[in-house]
C-alpha cells in the first residue's frame, strides 16, 4: 500500500488518541518496538506528538534482547 503524509498523520493521530485512551500523560516513557517501515514511524510520531518519551526498539534489538 502506497501512504502519503497525510496517511501517515491520520495513523499517528489514531494511535496518539489510543495511547491517551490507555491514560497515558505528556512525560512518561513509551517503548515502541517493531521494523522500522511507515508503521513504525507512525507510531513514533503519535507518541512523542502527546509529550511521551519513545524507547524505540527495532525488531532486530528485540530479538538479540531474547537470546
């Protein structure tokens, strides 16, 4: 699927309005793990657009972590 900016906003906003439905407040640490594609960078981009700190973690880290 091709995304344009604009579908990158409106998935940041869906997910910055998920985290503030889970309580979560400007200042608090977020771990965002995952590849590193367009969805991932959403997810980046609705965190910190709320105030949350982004732990990123790629998938590759994660699954050195669990050796």
């Amino acid at each position: 699927m091709h995304k344009t900016a604009l579908n990158l906003i409106i998935q940041a906003e869906l997910f910055s309005k998920w985290l503030l439905g889970n309580d979560l407040k400007k200042g608090e640490i977020v771990m965002v793990a995952g590849v590193a594609d367009l969805d991932y960078l959403s997810a980046l981009l609705g965190t910190v657009s709320i105030g949350c700190i982004c732990q990123t973690v790629r998938l590759f880290h994660y699954l050195l972590l669990r050796m």
